[in-house]
C-alpha cells in the first residue's frame, strides 16, 4: 500500500531542497529562500489553520455543552437551595412548628398555600414521622415512603415525582426541638422551565429530562458526564448528566443536544478568507523579498564586523546614513555599545565601594592591601587602622538613621581631607579602615595615630543639632604585626577591641599578648555556655539588714560559677563576656528562677533582690520569665526585689518606663542601683517611683575620708523620704560607717559587717542569728 507523504512531511523536503540550493549572492539567496519558505509555510499554515478551525470547532463546542451541563446542575442546586432557606423560614416559624405537633389542619393548609404562593411552587406539603402527608393538595404529593429513605440519610434537595410529573423540591426539618416532621416545596421540571434555562446559555442547544423508564438504549449506554456525537441528520453533540432525587424509584437524567453542523457552517468564511490571504502574501512577498534582501545584507555586514570588535573588548561606532530601522538598528547598536561600557564601570564601581560613602568597601580594601604588601620594599612599614565610632548607635537612636548616614558621609569626608594619600575604607556599619604605607622606620607611629585620632574630634552639626563623634581605633604594623592582609586585619580588629574597653576615643597598637587575650576569650565563652548547658553555677546570698526592725529583711542574690578545672571564677570576669555576647539573658532567666526557689523555702517576711542587667532588661520576655518563677515557686511577688542600674535608660526612655510600669504591675519591687553614679540619678527618680534606692558604695568609702560624705548621705536619704523610698547603703564594713548611716536616716545596710555572701544552705543559719547581729552593733 502506497502512503500519501503528511504536510510536515512536506515542509521538510522542501525546506531541505531550498538548503541544498547555492547562489552567487547572499542578496539573491535571501531573496529565493525567503520567498519560497514563505510560500511553503503559508500553505501549510492554511492547510493546517482549516482542519485547526474544525477541530477547534468541535472542541469549543463540546467543552461549552459540558460547561453549560455544569451551569444547568448549578441552577438547579442554587435553586433548590433558595427553596430549602425558604422552606427552612416556615419551618423554624413556632406558629407552624406547633400547628405540625398538634395536628392543626387548617394551619398547616394555609401556611402550605401562602408558601406556594410567595416561593411560586405547585406543590408543599408536610411529611409526619408517622408518614402521614399534611397538605393542602394531599395529591401532588409522593408517597411517604418513597421519600422517607432520602430524608433519612440526610439528602434534603432533589428530583421528584409528583401528578404533573417530575419537579425540583427541597426538604427542611421541622423541630420542637427534636424532629417532628419534614415541610417539603417543589417546583415543577415541565418544559417551560428547561426552556427558561435553555435562554441562560451562551450556545444554541436544546434540553430535556427524561426518565430511566423513557430513555432509548444509546442514552441508557451513555456515560454521565461524557459529550459524545451523534449523526440523526445532522451532527449533534449530547451531554447526559444524572440529577440529584429525593425520591426512591425516580431515575431522571438531563440531556443537553447541540447541533455541530450549524456551528462549523459559521467558520466556513474563515476558510475561504485564509485561502485569499494567502495568496495575496504569496503574491506580495514575492515582490518584496528582492528589496529586503539589498536593505539588509549591507547592513548585516557592518554589524557583524563590528559585533566581532565588541567580542574583542574594543570601542565601536557605526556610521548611520539612513533613518529606517536599518538606521536605528545602527543607532541602537551604538547606544548598547556605550551602554555596556558604561554598566560594566559601574558595576566594577559599585562592587567595589560603599554606596553611603563612595569610600571603598571591604573586597578593595583587602585587594588593595595585599596589593601594598607584595610591593613594600625592604625598611618601609604599612600601618593597618581599624576604626569603630563610639556611641554611633545613640546617634541612630535619638536624631534617627538619616542622621547617622549625615555623620558617616561626614567622618568619610574628614578622613579624606586630612589623609589624602591614605587608602580609607568603609567595612560596614560605623566600621572604616585605612591603610597608610610608606612609612620610614624612624617615623613616630604614635604622630600618624594622634592625627587620625583628630580627624573624630570635629565638632559638627547634623540637622540643627551638635553632635560629637569619637572614635576606637586598633592598629596593626607591617611586617612587626603580620606580612598577610588576613593577619594584619585580625590583629588590628584586636587591637580595635582593646582599645574599645580600655575607653572611648582612644586608639591602641597591637600587642602579641592581645591574641593570647582573644584566645582565652574565645576559651571563656565556650566555658560559659558549656556552663549554662551543664548547670556549673550556683547562688550565694549576702543578707539585707533593716536598721529600723534590728534584723535581716532579705538577701541579695549573687551568682557564682564552680569551674571545673579553674575552680571559682569571678563574676567580674564572666559577666561583662555574658552581657557582650548576650549569654546574660539565660544566665539571668535562671537567676531569677532559682532565687525565686530559694526564697519559698524562707519566712514570709523575708525578700529576695535579683540584679537585671540592661540587655536582659531589654530583652523581650521579662515579664513573663518573672512570672513563671513566681508561679513555679508559689513566692509572693512583693517578696521579689529587681535590682537595675541607670545604663537602662539611655537608649530609650520611654520603653524603659513601659518596662518597669509593667513590671511593677506584677506586684514586684524596684529597686535603683549604684544611685548617684549616673550624671541624670534625680531626673531619674523623678520619672519613675522606685520601691528602694541604693546608694553606691562609694559615698560609704567617702564617710571616713571626708566631711562631705555625711551631706551626700544626708541628701539621698531626705530626698528618698521626700519621694518615699527606702534607702540601702552597700559596702557597709565598719561600725562607724553604720552609725553614720542610721544617725542620716539610711534604712537598710548591707555589707562585710554583717556577713559575705553565703551558700543558699547558710541562709538559715543567719536568719537563725538575727540577735547576734543586734548585739555585734550595739557592742
């Protein structure tokens, strides 16, 4: 049997015999190939467009007599829905409810009959429990049992049968409060109704129900839900779709027809239309593929020439003689050239400097620095300085980040005006770097720190305010300090640091012992958190003493860290690492709990005082950290004393008071420390009521040096009174600083006289001794 080649098939061979085919020219080629693929394409489109425009004929047809069969059955749910929420108004009514209970006939009949009225039904009717049929027209009703079934098993809308034949209904139970019956409204399925349907879709169909008893064999073989033709004369498209019934022994199916026919007649012109416009491209091209051929290979030539400069990485421009799309073809070529030149400078640019600064960032630097170490020569030095602004973040914090970006454009500026032939450098945030080289080896380093140290001591104004800037700043030295950039910058950041806690606005060189000092840094905060997971600390309590009542009204509790191979470690040197780190905030959440634990086993009449560190303080979860304490170990929260220091009012006062207002919500005491270091104690104490003040220490040290201690005391105390506070002077070691204090009014000592922090297990043992006390300072 001989097979009749496909259309692509075709294309193939012709578009193979058009390939194999050589010219003289490029013009003459473009010409014969455009015009004959053109040709063949086009015939093909037009063979393919006319069997795609029956196919899609018959596709469009069939998808929307499935979506018109989906709208149908959606007109018929939302419309039985509509008479359930009718019928359910009746039905919930108590007038009816208790004319069903109570078998009120003429009740019943009238409300059926204005219900059939308002919803426009034919038929409603009751259906008891006792499958008796209450209505005004018994006869349009099924019979009872055959809708008892559906009911039952929860089915409330469907198909049923009634004397006129089949009709929509919808059932809503009737309750007083258990179900007593079922009210049932239908409306009629008759021809009328398909009809009023049928004008609903967008597409020429006819629609019918028809029942299982009535249906031809083809329509009883035919799946629900499939479209699927049929040749009656015509072509006709069917869709057959089950309906919902209400009632047993009734098989309905609606069965939606659309004639194919008439629809693919409609597309015939469109046949016949892509048939003439093919031919006249054909006819068209022909006469143009010449032209376009000459317009365009000499333009080709000139961009291909020039693509290939580009592709060396050389500056191109192309002449431009005409103002065609050959010309702004040219035109554009030449703005892309200059486009990419210009891109590829700013993204070097961009990679490698600051944004905020201009300054370069931290790749240049590095690039720059390794760059100036391969080319120093023998007796020359390169300093290496790391600087960190200090107090950048209250700048941020009270004037806002505009602001800051204001004062870090400026301290760019000044580093470039007073170091010119310095590399400077911005790391990232208020972090710069610069790099000085070429320096002599008897050239004072000390001279070109203190000039970098003048550059932050500017005065300067940012939006009408003055604002100050010091600076840290670490220096390393090549080659005494490293020959790698990698070494040269970790040292520095060393040195940064160093700097950074011996005070603000100072700078510092590095030192071999600041790497040993990082390493046992680095030591220490595992050790600490390798303590928190292992539970290595423990509370010790140094007793509060109430010099009105002659005895011990709390403890203040102080922790203590067992190491296991250093033994004990100071909270001097591991506090300052946990506030750094943020190690504080759990270490703290335990204090409190264990405090909290500590002092449940304690007379009611004795207190607990736990310091709060600021981060812990601003931490989010305080509040909520106090109060499981509380609740796990059922303290009192009046018995809870928070110690906090001024430092947590310096970022933002207004969530700070948020803070402590909240606090002392829970019911627990505040209590001020170290009073009288901060420059801003009084407008302190003036903003929030504190429960205690703690005078500092060293106003007691004071007490025997000078005559003014006994004033400062005197002040606090009658200022504390005034404000009605309770005062407590710390440090207290000798008898003649506690007469002293209780002669000025102080209320509550505490100190060596009395005792050092103890174990949690002595604390009794000092309650136990409270006379002994008494005695010791009367002696």
């Amino acid at each position: 049997m001989i097979h009749e080649p496909t259309a692509p098939a075709n294309l193939a061979k012709a578009l193979n015999r058009l390939a194999k085919l050589r010219f003289g020219s490029l013009r003459a080629r473009i010409a014969v190939l455009y015009a004959s693929l053109f040709a063949v394409v086009l015939a093909l489109v037009v063979t393919l467009a006319g069997s795609g425009l029956s196919r899609f004929a018959e596709t469009s047809a069939a998808r929307d007599l499935a979506a018109n069969a989906r709208v149908f059955d959606e007109i018929l749910a939302a419309r039985a829905r509509q008479m359930g929420d009718q019928a359910g108004v009746l039905a919930r009514d108590f007038g009816f409810r208790e004319a069903v209970a109570t078998g009120d006939a003429p009740t019943i009949a009238s409300a059926l009959s204005s219900l059939q009225s308002r919803v426009r039904s034919d038929a409603a009717f009751v259906l008891t429990l006792d499958g008796e049929v209450l209505a005004a027209d018994a006869s349009a009703a099924p019979a009872a049992a055959d809708l008892w079934a559906r009911l039952d098993a929860g089915e409330t809308r469907g198909i049923i049968k009634g004397k006129d034949g089949l009709a929509l209904a919808a059932a809503a139970p009737i309750e007083a409060p258990d179900l007593i019956g079922w009210l049932v409204i239908a409306q009629p399925l008759d021809r009328a109704e398909l009809d009023r349907l049928v004008e609903l879709a967008p597409i020429a169909l006819e629609a019918q129900v028809v029942e299982a008893s009535r249906q031809p064999g083809w329509l009883q073989a035919a799946n629900t839900g499939d479209v699927f033709e049929r040749q009656e004369g015509e072509r006709l498209l069917y869709h057959v779709s089950d309906l919902t019934v209400l009632q047993e022994g009734v098989a309905p199916r609606l069965v939606l027809s659309h004639s194919l026919t008439e629809t693919l007649a409609a597309y015939s012109g469109l046949k016949w239309l892509l048939a003439a416009l093919a031919v006249g491209g054909i006819v068209l091209v022909l006469g143009l593929s010449w032209r376009v051929a000459h317009s365009v290979t000499q333009p080709l030539q000139q961009l291909d020439a020039a693509t290939r400069l580009i592709g060396e990485g050389r500056e191109v421009v192309l002449s431009i003689t005409t103002d065609d799309e050959i010309g702004r073809l040219a035109s554009s070529f030449n703005h892309m050239a200059t486009a990419i030149e210009e891109r590829e400078r700013q993204i070097i640019h961009v990679g490698l400097h600051d944004g905020l600064t201009g300054l370069p960032n931290r790749k240049l630097f590095t690039e720059q620095l390794a760059n100036t170490l391969a080319r120093r020569r023998d007796g020359e030095q390169v300093m290496i300085a790391y600087v960190d602004l200090d107090d950048f973040k209250m700048v941020n914090d009270t004037l806002g980040h505009p602001a800051g970006d204001t004062l870090l454009r400026a301290v760019a500026d000044h580093l470039r005006e007073d170091h010119p032939d310095a590399l400077i450098a911005r790391l990232g945030g208020d972090e710069f770097a610069i790099l000085v080289d070429g320096i002599a080896e008897g050239d004072s380093l000390g001279g070109i720190a203190d000039a970098l140290q003048r550059c932050f001591g500017r005065s300067m104004t940012i939006n009408g305010q003055a604002a100050t800037c010091g600076a840290s700043i670490g220096i390393a030295m090549a080659p005494g300090d490293g020959n790698d950039g990698v070494t040269l910058m970790k040292n520095a950041d060393l040195a940064l640091y160093r700097a950074k806690h011996e005070g603000k606005s100072t700078y510092h060189f590095f030192e071999p012992s600041l790497d040993d000092a990082a390493r046992r840094r680095r030591q220490l905060e595992i050790d600490l958190r390798s303590a928190i997971r292992d539970g290595e600390f423990e509370l010790h309590f140094q007793p509060l003493y109430c010099v009105a009542e002659r005895r011990l009204t709390g403890f203040e509790a102080l922790i203590r860290w067992n190491h296991p191979t250093r033994g004990q470690v100071s909270p001097v040197d591991f506090i300052p690492l946990a506030e750094e780190t943020g190690l504080i905030i759990p270490i703290g959440e335990w204090v409190i709990r264990e405090a909290c634990h500590h002092a449940s086993t304690w007379p009611d009449d004795v207190s607990v005082a736990v310091n709060v560190s600021p981060k812990q303080f601003t931490a989010t979860g305080l509040a909520s950290t106090i109060l499981q304490a509380l609740a796990a170990s059922r303290l009192p929260p009046q018995r809870l004393e928070l110690e906090i220091t001024e430092s947590i009012f310096i970022a933002d006062i207004d969530a700070t008071l948020t803070t402590l207002h909240s606090l002392r919500n829970l019911g627990v005491r505040i209590a001020l420390d170290d009073f009288g270091t901060g420059y801003s104690s009084l407008s302190y104490l003036r903003s929030f009521p504190f429960d205690k003040v703690k005078i500092d220490r060293s106003f007691v040290e004071d007490l025997g040096t000078n005559g003014n201690g006994h004033a400062i005391i005197r002040a606090i105390t009658t200022l504390a009174d005034a404000l009605g506070m309770e005062t407590l002077a710390e440090g207290v070691e000798e008898i003649a600083q506690f007469e002293v204090l209780e002669r000025e009014g102080c209320r509550h000592i505490q100190g060596f006289l009395f005792s050092r922090p103890v174990p949690a297990i002595a604390v009794a043992g000092l309650l136990s001794d409270g006379a002994g006390y008494q005695r010791q300072i009367c002696a």
